[in-house]
C-alpha cells in the first residue's frame, strides 16, 4: 500500500475478474494486498495479532474470511486507516 491508506476504494479498480474485467478493490482485498507488501513477515504479523500463521495464510491465499475484529487488529498493526466517504459519481456521457 502507498501511504498505508485505504482511500476511495470505488475509484480504484485493480482487481480483476476471471475474466480479466476490472472490478473494484474491496477493504478485504487491500487488507490481503497489504500484508503481502508487509516489512514483515506473515509469521511476525500473526504472532502480533494472536492468530497462527495457518489463519492468517488461510486468510491470504482466500481459503477462508477472518472476522472483523481480526481484520481491524491486522490493519492498525500494518499502519493502515480507512477513510469514508462516498464514491464519487461519474459523469453521464
């Protein structure tokens, strides 16, 4: 992550489908960007969230959701912030 900041998810569409057509990037996806893009490793970041490194794997690779309580543990201990707001909304040709 730049800046470790979530910011207008809508607006930015760097997920794909399986098709290859953009969709938008969901909070779940940025927080699984992020700790691929880590300083540290995922081993350090399980032990610092209190979770085995097979959840937060798990968890990595989309074989299974976390709870929110564990994504908002791995997020602050990342740095990350999300901000809310409104998508802006696009002009009609």
């Amino acid at each position: 992550m730049n800046g470790n900041e979530l910011q207008d998810l809508a607006d930015s569409p760097t997920v794909t489908d399986s098709k290859g057509v953009p969709k938008h990037e969901t909070i779940t996806d940025a927080i699984r960007r992020a700790i691929l893009e880590a300083p540290i490793s995922r081993y350090e970041l399980s032990r610092r969230v209190g979770v085995t490194q097979a959840t937060l794997s798990g968890f990595v690779n989309g074989k299974h959701g976390i709870g929110s309580e564990l994504l908002d543990r791995v997020a602050a201990e990342l740095g990350m912030r999300i901000v809310v707001g409104k998508p802006k909304r696009r002009k009609q040709p």
